[in-house]
C-alpha cells in the first residue's frame, strides 16, 4: 500500500480545513448570537471539528494510508468520537434557537414533517447505516480500492462521519429530533450495535482486508476493540444518565407519595 | 416497578455486568488464558461473545443508575442489594460455565491444560454465589415502613 501514500492530495486537505474552519465560524457566530449558550458546548464543538481535522488533514491522516492501526485510530475519532462531540454541542438546537422566530419555525416544521428525516431517524436505520457500513468497507474489496480512488475515499470517509453522527445523535436525543424513541428501544439498538462493532473487529482480527498484513490487521483490529469499548462506555453512561434525569423530573412535578419514606 | 423489585433487578444487572467487566479484566487482559479472538473460535462463538459483552456494559452502568435512582426515590436496604448483585453475577457465570463454554464452545477457560477442575471449580463457585444471593435477598425484604 506504500506506493498510494501521495493519496488524496493537498488539494483534499485544504478543502477539508477550509470545511472545518467554517463550521468552527459557524457555531461560534451563534454562540455570539445567544446570550445563555454555555462555553462547554463550544469547547465540544471545537473539539469535534478539530478531530474531524486532523482524521483526514495532516500527519496522522498521511500516515494513516499506509498503517492499518493508525487507520483504526482515524476510523474512532471520524466514526465515534468527533461524532459525540458534536452531538453534545447540540448544534441543530442551537441553529433553531438563534434563527429569526419565523425561520427557525419553517425549518423545525420543515424538518418534522419530512418523511425522509423520518426513516433516517429510526435507531435501527443509523445502527444499519453505522455498522453495516463498516461492514462492507472491510469485508469486501472497498477498503483495497479506498486506496486507489480519490472519490471511494471521499464518499467512505463522509458515510463513516455521517453514520457516526447519526446513529450517536438519534441514540442519544440530546439534541433537537424529528421523533422521539423510548429508552428501551433506543438501548436495545445501541447494544446490538455495540455488538456489530465488536463481532466486526473480531473477524477483521480473523481475516483482515485485501493488502492488510496478518499483524497490521490483528493490532488494528485489537484497537477497534478496545478503543471501541471507551467510546462505548461513554455512550452507555449518557444514555443511562438521561434515564435517571427523566426519572428525578418526574418525581419532581409528582413528589407524592414517591418521597414520602 | 416497585421498590422491592428494583432493588433486585438493579442488583442483578449490575451483578451480570460486574462479572462480564471481571471476565474482561482478569482472564482476557492480565492473566491471558483466552484471547479476543483464537482460530478455533467459531462464528457463533463471536457474535454470541459480542452481544455478552455488549450487554454486560450496558448492564452493569444501568444496574447502577437503576440503584441511583432508588436511592433519590425512596430508601435502599444495602444487603438486598448485595445479594441480588451474587444472584446476578452467579447466574451469569454458571451461564458462561454451562452454555458459553461447554454448549456453543466459545472459548474455554484455559488452554493447554487439563480443563475439567476448572470447569468443575467455575461452576462452582456460581452455584455458590446465586445460593448465596438467594438466601440474602430472601431474609432482606424491603418496604419502606420496616
């Protein structure tokens, strides 16, 4: 795979900073906008963008070409990390409460009544599109031909970011959404697709992709793991937590006879 | 749910997830006797693996906000608790023992070596754990008045 190290190029890199870089200016103009937007929302925010970043522009992404591992590293910041972090910056709610009233109401309705938002809001849609993803680019020939093709990187590089984003955020609703789901569907998906993550990394461990050798692909695949497993972690304590808050505000508008010891 | 319940249910999920984390820790990472993935591991074995340990996570943090959140709505009885944390981690290690290693052959204990006293001592202690568990949460009723 040494040879393709040169891919995808400068150009790419700079458009993709120039990408980052208006996203940061973006959500820092609204936060400017709204008076009460907390600062470590903006600080996710920008933490968010810049591994986003530094996935696909610079040294780490350079050398994530030729080395499976440090592949796996890109794919957990892109796929999951750089995805919660935008999640919990609650961006669309923050574009919804700075918009002029009218507008912001003709895209929160414009958004509710779309019937395609709809279907991708089904947990089980974001959990298909995350793993099943995942499974086709490395259980088939997609990964290999990722190497070689400037648009395969491209659109495998954006299914990985968005699938992440939209799993994470319908599995969360901590930020606006079309729909809503019950905590038992939603951790029931997010369990079974926290399953679809470790059985792929096992059989990755097992059969690494085409021009992956047996060692790269094991520590690779050891990392999706394990890395996976944190990012996991994280996601099932926010769940779980969102859960006990919904639970205490209900004692809270009802205190009897709950409270009564 | 009542109180009752919860303090059961509570305590068995977390007992589930606590021995799925245990199992991760002490067998997979410091002692070493099975690994991620070996050869002989089938199909099955890795997608039955991989929804365990999915849900052992989820069990084990759920398990505690569950007990959180007793505590914020009435009062817990510690004991109780504890012993439904026994019958929870027992009932999945006698499921690890039974179906996981001897049923679907996910993996064994340890390799190389004559694997029937560890078989004989996992089970065990399992059953040991959810007799224990049973007698504690038998003798600790909770309501709230007591």
């Amino acid at each position: 795979m040494h040879h393709e190290v040169s891919l995808p190029g400068t150009g790419f890199e700079v458009t993709v900073i120039l990408i980052g870089l208006t996203l940061l200016i973006t959500y820092f103009a609204a936060y400017r906008k709204h008076t009460h937007w907390p600062v470590y929302r903006l600080l996710l925010w920008g933490a968010g963008v810049l591994l986003a970043v530094v996935s696909l522009a610079g040294p780490l992404a350079g050398s994530a070409h030729g080395d499976f591992t440090l592949h796996m590293v890109v794919h957990l910041f892109l796929g999951m990390l750089a995805p919660l972090l935008f999640v919990l910056s609650k961006p669309i709610e923050l574009i919804l409460k700075t918009l002029p009233v009218l507008k912001a109401r003709k895209l929160s309705a414009f958004m509710k009544n779309s019937r395609y938002l709809h279907v991708l809001h089904i947990p089980a849609t974001g959990a298909i599109l995350n793993i099943g993803g995942l499974f086709l680019l490395y259980m088939t020939g997609l990964f290999n031909q990722m190497h070689s093709s400037l648009v395969i990187f491209i659109l495998v590089h954006l299914h990985v970011f968005l699938a992440g984003y939209l799993f994470t955020h319908v599995i969360l609703e901590m930020d606006f959404t079309v729909r809503r789901y019950s905590f038992y569907h939603r951790a029931t998906v997010l369990v079974l697709a926290l399953a679809g993550h470790k059985i792929l990394s096992k059989m990755i461990y097992a059969t690494p992709p085409e021009g992956v050798s047996r060692a790269a692909g094991e520590s690779g695949a050891e990392l999706m793991y394990y890395g996976g497993d944190l990012i996991d972690v994280a996601l099932i304590v926010l769940i779980c937590y969102q859960w006990y808050l919904h639970r205490q505000r209900k004692y809270a508008i009802q205190p009897e006879p709950l409270n009564v010891i | 749910m009542s109180d009752q319940k919860q303090h059961v249910w509570s305590g068995i999920l977390f007992g589930i997830g606590l021995m799925v984390v245990i199992d991760e820790v002490i067998f997979h990472q410091l002692l070493q006797w099975h690994h991620l993935y070996d050869q002989s591991t089938t199909s099955v074995g890795i997608i039955a693996d991989g929804l365990l340990t999915s849900f052992g996570f989820f069990a084990a943090v759920f398990g505690l906000f569950m007990f959180a959140d007793l505590r914020k709505k009435s009062a817990t009885r510690w004991k109780r608790w504890i012993g439904s944390v026994c019958l929870g981690a027992g009932g999945f290690q006698l499921f690890d023992g039974i179906i996981s290693h001897k049923l679907l052959q996910i993996h064994q204990i340890r390799y190389g070596v004559d694997i029937l006293p560890y078989d004989i001592a996992w089970n065990l202690f399992a059953l040991a754990l959810i007799i224990v568990g049973a007698v504690i949460v038998k003798r600790t009723p909770f309501n709230r008045e007591a």
